[in-house]
C-alpha cells in the first residue's frame, strides 16, 4: 500500500487522515490527498457498482500520461542541448561517449580501458 496520493504522487505527511478509497476492479485501495479530494480526485466510489469502479484505473493512466508528456518534455530538451553543443563546434558522437563512460562505474571503466588497450595492442592499433 503506497502512502502517495494515487493522483498527484504527493506523500502522505505522517498522521494525515487521507481519504481512503477501494476500487472495485481489483479491490485494493489507495489514497487521495485533500486537494485532489477537492477536485474530485478521490471519486464517488461505491463498493460493488462496477460503473463507479473505474476511478483508480484512470488515474493511473492519468499519472502515465503526465509521465510520458514529461519525459518528451526532457528528449525535446535533450535533443536542443546537443543541437547547441554542435552550434558552438563540439563533436556530439564523443560527447554522447563522454556521458556513457561517466555513467560506468569506476572498476567497469578501469577494466574497459585495459582490454581496449590490451585488443589494441594485439591487432596493431597505436
Ligand atoms: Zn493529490
């Protein structure tokens, strides 16, 4: 059971008496903040009538499309970053390298750099 608002993902502050509601899909419950609760958030669920039943399901798919509307909200931002780098001159194939190698965990870069040069060194390449 998530302490979060099923709505706006808020936290639920500790002794908070949030609304509780069941959905009657799959019977569990989840909560709803009193803002949201004011908006209409939590729904009129009435246990058992299938036709109020769907509350929880659609802010599910609400909260996922919030999610992917922000995630292209960063790509678009991504994207405009790299445009920019390109503008002032920097090569973006080894800036993408750069950020792939900072995110490797500093063994796994160590040992990456030494069979590298090990191949290198076996096919000829300086
Ligand atoms: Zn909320």
């Amino acid at each position: 059971m998530s302490d979060l608002c099923a709505r706006c993902d808020t936290r639920r502050p500790d002794g908070a008496d949030w609304a509780r509601h069941t959905s009657g899909l799959t019977s569990t419950s989840y909560l709803v903040c009193p803002t949201c609760e004011d908006k209409g958030g939590g729904m009129s669920i009435r246990s058992g009538d299938v036709s109020a039943t769907d509350d929880q399901l659609k802010l599910f798919i609400e909260r996922a499309e919030r999610l992917y509307e922000e995630k292209r909200g960063v790509n678009d931002d991504i994207r405009d970053l790299f445009s920019e780098m390109k503008a002032v001159g920097y090569d973006t194939k080894i800036a993408r390298e750069l950020l792939r190698l900072r995110a490797m965990a500093p063994h796994d870069r160590a040992e990456r750099d030494a069979l590298l040069e090990t191949y290198r060194a076996a096919i000829g390449l300086g």
